[in-house]
C-alpha cells in the first residue's frame, strides 16, 4: 500500500457526493434562514424594550407635562406625541433590523464568496494532481492530464521525484547529482545538454513545477482576497488548514521533510509572498529564516542538501 497521510485531495473535508452535495444544499438554506430569524428576533426584542420604557414613563410623566388633560385641545396633543414617540422607536427598530440583515447578507455573500472558490480550485485538475502530492508519498498521477489515460500514461510520484523537481534552479545546475541523468530525459528539442543553458529537469519534474506553481498562485490570490477584505481568514479555515498544516508537519517519514524542506526554499526562492502572508494568518510562518523552516530542515537526513538550501540566492 502506498503511503498516504489519510485525506482526500479536494479542499473540502469528505469526498464528493450526491448525499453531501444535497446536505450541503440543506445546510446553507437552514444558516440564511437562521440569519433570518435571529435579525427578525432581535428587531422584536428591541421594539419589546423601547416598549416597556414607553410604558414605565409615559403614565408619571404626562400630568407634570399637560396636566390633567380635561381639555380636548390637550388631549389631541398628548395623542400626538405619542404616536411621535412610538413612530420614533419604529424607525431606530427598522433601522437596527436593515443594519443587522445588513451585516449578515454581506457574511453571507462572504461565505458563497468563498465556497464558489473552493469549487473553482477542486474543479481544477491540475490544482488535483497538486493535492495529491501533497497527500501521498508514493502515488501514479495523471501528472499530464492525458485525456482518457491507459495505465501506463499514470506518473508514479514519490516525496524523491518531487525535492528533486522543486530544487531552485541554481541548485540543478551547479549539482550534478540532482540533474537528469540521459539526454532524452532533458528537456528541450535538440537532445543535447548544453552547459550554461540547460537547467537539467526531467519533463516530469518540469510538470512537477508547474503543477505546483498552479497551487501556489491559487493560494497568493487567496491571500489577495483576505487582504483586500473580500473575505475574512477564519472563513477560509475550515478548507485550508489542513493543507497549510499538511505543507508545514514536523511528523512523517524522512522523506517528507526533504519534500516540505525544498517546497519551503522554492515558495522563499521564488517570492511567494502571498503564500507567505498567507499562512502567517495561521500561525505558520515559513519564511526560510522562521522556525519551522530551521525545525524541518534539521530533519533533512542528506546533510549536503540541507547546508546547500539555506544559501540559494538569486
């Protein structure tokens, strides 16, 4: 069996299906209605407020201000000013009412906001196959999205194949150990190695960084949305923090942490900074001068690599 860290590879927390779809559906139209209820409610409470007020002073009040009322002069103003005064806690109870359905309607498009993005990023099969190598640590992956794909057109992917494709470009070429070993494994057309000019991936590991590039531009964009207010970090939690946790782990096999090590340097190399804003929003600062940087790479078991990471530059 290979190994796997035991969650699906869609941002949602259980796979698809028809029955979660319907109770999804259920669900969203049960929270709208109970915003409903509860603005309709607190509307109630604060006319039933103003009320009891009215009554606890209107009574000991209206002599010392009219007095007796026995005229018909009187009594018609006294009628007047309380119907004033009742109109006046209809409207502050209106106002607070269209103010709180106000406030929910806008969590409300906040949390489709979010759930339409989330449905967009699962629809993406690259941003798939991008979760998948996150979740496993041995998987065959349709890495290039052959249309009706034979067995054999399945990559098989291990935590090895992707450090080895996520090194920063310098890394590749000054190393001869982390570059494709034959001239068709290069790519390119000319099917020679040129020194200088090729960076040695393999085709695999070229598509490996695409498909991780797909991700990480996803989450910067994420990040733009939190940041320009659009929606709020605590409503992308529950689809995200398993990922962030997942790319983040001390736990796991060594071969994990020279995975999550190289990820690390290549999202730090290659200035994600909306990743890097993004997952601080968590707790997790994983800048290459952070702690859980430094507490993975201690685990990197290739002493080498982990002294060569730290020191790419551009």
């Amino acid at each position: 069996m290979p190994e796997r860290r035991g969650r699906v590879v869609y941002l949602r927390r259980s796979p698809h299906s028809q029955t979660e779809t319907a109770a999804e559906t259920e669900g969203e139209c049960m929270e709208k209605n109970k915003f409903k209820l509860m603005g309709t409610g607190v509307a109630i409470v604060i006319a039933a407020i103003f009320f009891v007020i009215a009554l606890s002073v209107f009574p000991y009040r209206t002599t010392d201000m009219f007095g007796p009322l026995s005229d018909t002069k009187d009594r018609l103003t006294f009628a007047q000013v309380v119907v004033s005064f009742f109109g006046f806690i209809g409207a502050i109870s209106a106002f607070t009412f269209a103010i709180f359905q106000y406030r929910k309607a806008e969590k409300w498009k906040r949390m489709q906001f979010v759930a339409d993005e989330v449905r967009d990023l699962e629809a993406d099969p690259i941003i798939q196959n991008a979760l998948l190598m996150v979740d496993w640590g041995v998987r065959k992956i349709n890495l290039f999205l052959i249309p009706d794909p034979e067995p054999n057109d399945y990559v098989k992917i291990t935590r090895d194949v992707q450090w080895r494709a996520l090194l920063p470009h310098p890394l590749k070429q000054k190393y001869g150990e982390y570059q494709a070993k034959t001239k068709m494994d290069i790519e390119g057309t000319s099917g020679e190695i040129r020194p200088g000019r090729d960076l040695g991936f393999h085709v695999t590991e070229a598509r490996i960084r695409d498909t991780y590039d797909a991700l990480l531009t996803r989450l910067d964009r994420l990040e733009t949305f939190i940041a320009a207010d659009l929606i709020r970090s605590d409503e992308l939690r529950p689809f995200i923090l398993y990922w962030i946790d997942a790319l983040t782990s001390m736990d796991g096999p060594v071969d994990d942490a020279t995975w999550r090590c190289t990820l690390l340097t290549y999202i730090d190399y290659y200035k994600y900074t909306g990743v890097h804003s993004l997952f601080e929003r968590y707790g997790k600062k994983i800048a290459m001068d952070g702690d859980i940087y430094h507490s993975i790479l201690a685990k990197v078991p290739d002493r080498d690599l982990a002294g060569r990471l730290p020191t790419c530059d551009r």
